[in-house]
C-alpha cells in the first residue's frame, strides 16, 4: 500500500485555449502566448508531484489535458472535469481534478444549492439557488479497502457583484455590490458545508476538500464550510480540519506560507481541508497531514505565461491498511 498520499490545489489563473474570449476585457490567447502558458503548467505540476491535484479556473478541460500531455508525470492520469456551460448567462470557469490513483465510480459536477439556502442578496437580483462554479466530487481509491471523498471547489471572488444601473465610483453602490458577493460566498461554503454533513454523517469515509476558497482561513465564510465554532460538540465527527494547522511537522510562517498577493498583502486563499480521519487527535484517525508546502515563488515575479496564485501540497500519511 502506498503510504504517503499527496494532494495539491492548483489555481491555473484562467486556462483557455488560444482565440477563445473567456473575459469580455481580456484578449484570447495567441498560440504563443497558449504555448508559454501550458508549457509552465505542466513543468510546475511535475514540480509538485502530486497524487490527486484539484484545479480552478479551467474554461476548457482540452486545454488542461494539452497540459498533461506535456507533463512527465501525469500522462496517463485519470482526468474528471466539466466544461462551463455555454448557454449560462456568463462563462465562468470551471474546476477539475486529475489524480494517479484510481477513481472510484463517475465524477459528479454539483450545481445547485441545497434548496434551504435559496438566498435572496441585497439591493434586489435574482435569488441564489446555484453555485457561482460547480463543485466537483469524485471517490478516489487511497488502498484496496480504503477511499476517500475528494471535492474540488471555487469560492465566489471578493470582486463586487454590481447589478445593471449601479456604478462602482458610488460609494453606495460599491459597498451594496461587495456585500452582495460576501453573502453569495458565504451561502456557497454554507452549501458545500450540508453537502458535506450529508455524506460524512454516520461512517468513516474520509474527505479532502480543497480548492480556491477566495478567503483566508479564520474568515467566517472558511469556518462555515470547516463545520467549527459549535458548542458542545463530543467529536470531530462531519468537521474538517486546515491541513496547514495540524500538520505534524512545524508550520512555516504566513510569510512564507502564502498564495495570493492582493494590494501588497500576502495571504493564503487557497486550502486543503480533511476530515477528522487525517487528524492524529481523532480516535478514527487511519492518518496524519505530514507536512503542507507552498509553491509559491512566481506569484511575486508577475509572470505573463504563470499564475497569480501559489500552489498548496499536503503530504498525507497513512498508518496502515484500512477500512
């Protein structure tokens, strides 16, 4: 049984193939320009060595597999994602996630809220019944006997939601359209937090929840969907955990553990959580997050062909065969 299993979530900052308008302001990419682009992807995963890598900001899912084919590591991996929906009012990205362990059963691309969250934002639009991007939940076999939920998301940006009419130099209206986007995040993590409560309830299947959360980890959009804060709770049991936090090995500072660089400040958005089974202090723990790294070099350095995001690995050890 392999022993240590490794997870990344890899921001690829708007992957698209050359000549496609993914953005009303921003220009195609030229092949050149697709080129450089997927040729630094795929040396940054093969960098990284990860197991199971979850990606956002995918608008072609071709174009992520012309990234794996130019990789060493991950031409034979097994590949789930969905292409945005091309009738959506706006294209939005998707998520995907590519892993060299196997794959339990078919991926599913999550698009609607659970409906007791149909949440109506402020200043008027229409009600919030569906994900801003789909969340992916796939199954992947960690062992013979063991397997592990593995959910792949992106978080609604802190950009401001501006409706028809309202203008971004009124105060007014940049503070209404901030606020819509906080509660439309919020709502989402809500969403993923009972999807998950859903699934975990009542048996010991694992879970790694990892992606773009558009928020650092104390946030209280983070704290809805990690299941924390509740009094009088006897167990771990449907929480999840930062792997950054319980980590075995020392944690490096924030100033090196950072993903994301937004006017001059260095934060990490982008996270890997697990259940309590990869909690040494759970009693049902079958493993431990060994050590967390950031890849992170390039997000300074403003790169035209890289990212604008750090990437998150957790090395995750198990303690023998499982369940």
């Amino acid at each position: 049984m392999q022993q240590e299993i490794r997870f990344a979530t890899f921001n690829v900052c708007n992957l698209a193939p050359p000549g496609m308008k993914y953005y009303e302001r921003m220009e195609p990419y030229t092949r050149a320009e697709y080129d450089a682009k997927t040729t630094w992807l795929a040396q940054q995963l093969d960098r990284m060595d990860a197991d199971v890598i979850g990606f956002q900001e995918i608008f072609s899912q071709d174009a992520l597999k012309d990234v794996l084919a130019k990789t060493r590591l991950y031409r034979d991996a097994h590949h789930a994602g969905f292409d945005p929906d091309p009738t959506a009012d706006r294209l939005t990205p998707s998520v995907a996630l590519v892993s060299r362990l196997p794959l339990v059963g078919p991926s599913q691309a999550i698009s609607d809220l659970p409906p007791a969250l149909q949440t109506t934002l402020p200043g008027g639009g229409r009600p919030v019944v569906r994900f801003t991007r789909p969340v992916l939940h796939a199954r992947v076999r960690l062992a013979d006997r063991l397997m592990t939920h593995v959910f792949v998301l992106h978080l609604k940006s802190k950009r401001p939601d501006y409706l028809h009419g309202e203008h971004e130099d009124d105060y007014r209206d940049h503070g209404i359209a901030t606020l819509r986007s906080l509660v439309r995040r919020g709502t989402e993590a809500l969403g993923v937090r009972l999807l998950l409560a859903d699934m975990l309830h009542g048996n010991r299947v694992p879970a790694v929840v990892m992606g773009d959360f558009n928020d650092v980890i104390t946030a209280t959009t983070t704290e809805l969907l990690m299941g924390g804060g509740q009094r009088k709770r006897e167990s771990y049991d449907e929480r999840l955990f930062d792997a950054y936090r319980i980590q075995r090995r020392a944690p490096r500072g924030r100033e090196v553990a950072f993903t994301d660089i937004h006017d001059g400040r260095y934060q990490t958005i982008d996270h890997i959580l697990v259940s309590e089974e990869f909690n040494p202090e759970s009693r049902f723990a079958i493993g431990e997050v060994d050590e967390v790294l950031y890849f992170n070099d390039h997000v300074a350095q403003d790169l035209p062909y890289a990212t604008d995001h750090g990437q998150v690995l957790a090395r995750l050890k198990l303690r023998g065969e499982s369940r």
